[in-house]
C-alpha cells in the first residue's frame, strides 16, 4: 500500500478548508507551524485568514476542531472541541492500530 506524503496531505487539508469556507462564509487558512505528524498521518489546524493575518480576536473561529489526514488513504477525520486534542489523537490511534 503507497501512504500520501506529507505534501499531498497538505493539499488534501486545504481542499478540506475550500470546502468548509462554503459553510462558515469566511477565508480559511492551516496554521502550518501546529501541524501535527503521527505514525497515522497528519493533524491539521486552522483558523480564519483574517485572523492568522492580524491577530484580531474578532476574526477567530470558534469550534474550529483540527482534523486529521490518514496516511493510507488520504480520508480526513474529524476531531471535536469537547476535548484537548491530544483525546482525539488517542482515540483515533486505538481505532487506527485495530
């Protein structure tokens, strides 16, 4: 089986947020300096451009959970806010390893 590398996963998030934009109305953008690399794939984080841009708390998304990227197939995998990130991460490495 060929996994994505971490560039076509790259490419894969930012289609995700294209998509997402559609409902949420604003310019989405991955704040690559918090991407996360697992043994799994990728663990994307993002934020409205306007705020990665200026800083200003008005533009910040609220409920904007990380999503995941799985090396094997390129699927993203949503995560959640009800919990720190690092839960989700745990979930989906037990689900992944079965």
């Amino acid at each position: 089986m060929n996994t994505i590398s971490a560039d076509d996963a790259r490419e894969i998030a930012n289609e995700y947020l294209l998509r997402l934009e559609l409902e949420v109305g604003e310019s989405l953008q991955l704040v690559e300096k918090e991407t996360l690399e697992k043994p799994f794939g990728w663990v994307f984080f993002y934020n409205s451009k306007d705020y990665l841009e200026t800083g200003g708390f008005k533009y910040m998304l609220a409920g904007n959970a990380p999503f995941i990227v799985d090396k094997n197939n390129g699927c993203v995998h949503l995560t959640g806010t009800a919990k720190p990130i690092e839960g989700y991460i745990s979930d989906f490495e037990r689900q992944y390893t079965k």
